[in-house]
C-alpha cells in the first residue's frame, strides 16, 4: 500500500502532483531547497486553479536522510537536475519504494528491457556513465508521461492552467500489480490515469513534438504559433520529426503520423511559450541532452543519418553555451 510519498522537484509539474495527492490524504513531503523549501515551510504547497488558491501543509526537507524511506518517490525535474538527483536520493529508497519519473525527454531507463537491436544499452546523452541508473535501479521505476499545463508563480506556488493526463506503464512493459496500485492511488488525487502497455511509446510520442518546437522557440523567441506558421521553419521541424520517426521504427515505436498532423495538434495550442523557452528567459540550464542529444545517439546507435537533428542540436547548444546555460565543450 502506497502511503508515504516524497516530491523531488516540487516546481510546476511535481507541486502540482504534490498537492493533488497531499489533498486525497496521502502523507505526502517534498525535497526543495531555499527560497522554495522557505515558501513550503511556511505557507505550505499551494496551488491555483482559475480564481481558487488551496494550501496543504507538507513536510518539506533539504536533507532527504531526514525523511527516510518512501513507498513513491515522484521524481519531477529538469533532466539538467538529475545528477544531483542522483547523488542525494539514495536514503528515500527502500527494497519495494516506488520511483515515478514525471520528466521530459528521454529518461535514463528508455532502453531497460525495450528498444530492439539497442535494447540494455545506457544512453550517455542522458547518463553518462550509467551514474543514474546505479542510484536508481531500474526495477524501482515507473514511468509517466503528463498531459498537463503548469506553471509557478512564485516558490512553493504553483498554477494549473489546463489537462489532467497521466499515462503511466513499467519499462519492461506489461500490467503489474504496483502499477495498477499507482493507477488507483493516482485517480483517487483526481488525476485522469491511463495505464501503458508500453510507456516508452508514449514518451517518444511526446517526444515526436517536443524535440523541435521546444529549442526553436528558445532560439527565436517566438511562440509556437509563430513558429509554425512560418513555412520554412516548419519544414525544417518536418525533417527533424521524419529522421526521429525512422529511429522509433527502428526501436520498436512506429508512429504512422506525418509530422503535419502533429504540427496541427501544436497549432491549436495558440501562442503557446514552451518550457524551454521558458527557462531561456529564465537563465536556467536547458534540457537539450534529453529532448535532442539522446534522439542524436539513437540515430547513431541504430544507424540512421541525422543531419537535420545534428543541426538543431548544433544550433540550440550553441545558443545556450553562448548564455551559459549548457556545458561548455570539453
């Protein structure tokens, strides 16, 4: 039975889940630092919904040995962030706890017990020398795919603008009883859950959108709308999609779309800021290992030219590298 549960990241995504759950009667505790661990310590986890504000006492720690053993660790943040995760979340994981990655991007574990020809292989894009795996085992983690728009307004004060999609499976596939348990703990909260028979299909779906329009956006500044309705951008973000199309065909995660129906789906999102471009403005590091690097390796790893996908990582690294948001070149 799932009880006692700690939040690792609780920005937009991870506060918002904190909440939800914290609410349906779950002891619930959040892993935060400064001005964040201040805010929760204080005035709870808070989260606004339209008009309504609603605050849930949480326990709230920088020292994750201070909260000891959890039953579900929900992991929810920037891939950037997940070395020092990492280092520090070992004493949360006992023999049957839990570990629910609610990230974008390619996850450290896409290829345990998936992927074909490449299946068992560590992608160094995401994990370089399996460091994250080795503090995360792979038979402690589930993973999720959200379908919701959050954003935070201030430490420890989240805002749901719309969707309430979880999409969660085993890596290893198949229906197991602890996911089905995690379904029902996760519906309880009021969260709209489907169970995956496959959740890296779903990543690489949300991938299949994110890859492109997410560093175009934080290169230009544009919105999403504007990004696609220019013809040449859009046919650039067209290439792209079809080289990482032929990489999923590859794997096992044919995708029968053209990359002008997903546009059509980004489009009616109207003038949508992704988080990339979010974090641009920001001046925070930015996810390009796990929404481009990691689909650069498998092409690699499954022998597909990718010079469209070259590009795009080429120019949105140097844009970051150029604001000191992505590692300088070795």
């Amino acid at each position: 039975m799932i009880q006692k549960i700690a939040i690792y990241g609780a920005g937009a995504i991870g506060g918002w889940m904190g909440v939800r759950l914290a609410a349906s009667g779950c002891d619930v505790s959040v892993v935060a630092r400064g001005d964040t661990l201040a805010a929760v310590r204080a005035h709870g986890l808070r989260l606004r919904e339209g008009e309504a504000e609603r605050a849930q006492a949480v326990t709230a720690s920088d020292n994750t040995a201070a909260l000891g053993v959890q039953d579900l660790v929900i992991v929810s943040v920037k891939a950037p962030g997940m070395a020092d995760v990492a280092r520090r979340i070992q004493p949360l994981i006992g023999p049957n706890t839990i570990v629910l990655t609610a990230m974008n991007g390619v996850p450290w574990w896409f290829l345990q017990g998936f992927g074909g020809p490449v299946a068992g292989l560590t992608l160094q894009s995401v994990d370089p020398g399996g460091a994250i795996a080795q503090a995360i085992p792979a038979q402690h983690v589930i993973g999720c795919v959200v379908h919701a728009s959050c954003s935070v307004d201030a430490p420890g004060v989240i805002r749901h603008r719309a969707g309430q999609g979880l999409i969660v499976g085993e890596p290893a596939g198949g229906e197991t009883p602890r996911v089905r348990a995690l379904a029902e703990l996760l519906t309880k909260a009021s969260f709209d859950v489907t169970l995956s028979p496959q959740i890296q299909k779903d990543v690489w779906y949300k991938l299949w959108g994110n890859m492109t329009i997410n560093p175009v956006c934080a290169m230009t500044g544009a919105s999403a709308d504007r990004v696609l309705d220019d013809e040449l951008v859009r046919g650039f973000l067209s290439a792209v999609m079809l080289e990482a199309r032929e990489i999923g065909a590859r794997i096992g995660i044919p995708i029968a779309e053209q990359p002008e129906d997903r546009h059509a789906v980004t489009r009616k999102l109207g003038a949508m800021r992704p988080s990339m471009l979010q974090d641009v403005e920001a001046g925070k590091p930015v996810e390009l290992d796990a929404l481009v690097s990691s689909v650069r390796e498998l092409g690699q790893l499954t022998q597909v030219p990718t010079p469209y996908t070259d590009a795009l990582l080429g120019l949105s690294r140097l844009h970051a590298r150029v604001r000191g948001l992505y590692p300088a070149a070795a």
